[in-house]
C-alpha cells in the first residue's frame, strides 16, 4: 500500500506534456512473434541473400491478405550474454494470435509447387528458429502517425515479481512513459513500446515483460533516465524514490541493441 501511494504521488507530481506531437500507435493491444535465429558467419552471406529473394515476397503476400501488419529482420549487434545462441532476430506483428498459424496456407495460393517446395527448403535451412516467443503489445507511443522501423532497438527484458504485475505496468504507463515522451520531443528516441509475454513462461524462464525503446542513432542509446530528464519531466519527484519503485517492481534481465536489416 505504502508504494501505491508513492507512485501515485509521482503520478500527480507529473506535468501535463500537451505539446509533444506523439501518437497513440494502433499496435497497442496487438501480438508480437519473434524468432531468434543462430545463423553460422559461414553462411551469413547466403542467408542475406534469402531474405531478399525468397523470405520478402512471402511476408509481403502474407501483408496484402491481412494477415499480417509487418514483419523485421534484425542483427544482433549487442546480446545481451557473452555466450548468447542467437545472432538474428525476425519480429511479426498482427492484430490477431490466429495469424501465426497455418502460415504455408496464407502464401500457397501466390507460389507453383517448386517455388513452395524450394521456399520449404531454404526456410528448414535459415529460417527454423532456435526458439520464438509470443508477445502482447501492452502500451505503445511513436513520434509520428505511421510507425516506421527504427535502424536500432533496445530490447529490455523484464522480470516482474508474481503480485506485481499491476504495479509495474502502472509505473510504466504512468511515470516512465511521460520521461520517453520527454525524449522523443528532444529528437533523442523515436518510440517506446511495453510487451507482455504470453508463451513460453513460467518461473525458469527467467523474464515476462519487456519494453523496447527505437533509436535511429547510436549515440542516443547512452542516455536513459538522467536526474536532468526526470526532474524535467516529473519537476517535484523525489530522485531516490522514483529509482526506489523502479527497482522495487522489476529486475532487468539483460540489454541488448538490435540493428535492422529489412522491413516490410
């Protein structure tokens, strides 16, 4: 009860941002897909070349028939460990969970028999992930109407304590979102995003929330929350309890930039 109330003085405490020209995205309340893939330096060359020639026109039938709304591909450039077993990424976004299924049927109808069948080869090849998660879109703000990929993401990945769930949305929605906000309009972030995980899960899993923040520079990854931007942003907040409920709700699991290499 007690970090209720101090969030809730934070809240308060907040300054109405009204001439930050930001979006709602429709994204929010949306499903993430995303497959991590391990792809040899050996074959890297080739596995580049694939995307363009055979995983685009695919994802670009399945963005004509509704099925899905984009679909990314990103390089690794940061992991999160020493020791991680993915060096790509292919994030898949759609407004419903029962587009991830039946994919071959979504795309057959636009391919002969060989292509399918030699698409079917190259996807076994490149393309079989070493492991996919599916994500819920919670919250999502972006600087223009449109979302456009940004070349760099940061991927922040969450662990929330059972009971806390509430609680580290709340602060998310209501404390953080107004200090990226704040960001956006200095032209130091592009979009912010809060996902919940639904699939895989459980306590070994090690995390269940993220939130992923787009730059299209390097440079302004460096800086997150300073006291110069939350005393901007949030003028009568208490710097030490504001890190206090941060730290209270949620552990960060691990950091890592990804850079874009396509995007439809």
């Amino acid at each position: 009860m007690i970090i209720l109330k101090r969030i809730l003085l934070l809240i308060f405490s907040i300054p109405l941002l009204l001439s930050i020209p930001l979006e709602a995205q429709e994204r929010q309340g949306h499903y993430m897909h995303i497959d991590y893939l391990n792809i040899d330096r050996e074959q890297e060359s080739e596995f580049l070349q694939q995307i363009n020639s055979t995983f685009i026109p695919i994802q670009k039938t399945r963005i004509e028939g509704d099925n899905i709304e984009s679909w990314s591909v990103y390089r690794v450039t940061y992991p999160g460990s020493q020791n991680s077993f993915y060096n790509y990424v292919v994030i898949t976004i759609s407004n419903e969970l029962s587009r991830f299924e039946d994919i071959l049927d979504q795309y057959a109808d636009n391919f002969s028999q060989r292509e399918i069948q030699r698409i079917s080869e190259n996807y076994r090849k490149f393309f079989t992930p070493n492991h996919s998660e599916l994500w819920r879109i919670r919250n999502s703000v972006v600087k223009s109407s449109e979302f456009n990929p940004s070349r760099y993401i940061v991927m922040n990945y969450m662990s929330v304590g059972l009971g806390y769930e509430y609680e580290y949305q709340m602060f998310e929605d209501e404390i953080a979102r107004p200090l990226h906000e704040a960001r956006m309009d200095r032209d130091q972030m592009n979009g912010w995003e809060l996902n919940e995980l639904i699939v895989p899960g459980g306590l070994d899993y090690g995390y269940n929330f993220s939130t992923i923040d787009y730059f299209d520079k390097l440079e302004h990854i460096e800086f997150g929350f300073t006291d110069e931007l939350i005393r901007h942003a949030h003028p009568n907040t208490n710097i030490n309890e504001f890190f206090d409920n941060i730290y209270r709700t949620r552990e960060l699991v691990k950091r890592e930039v990804w850079e874009l290499v396509e995007a439809l």
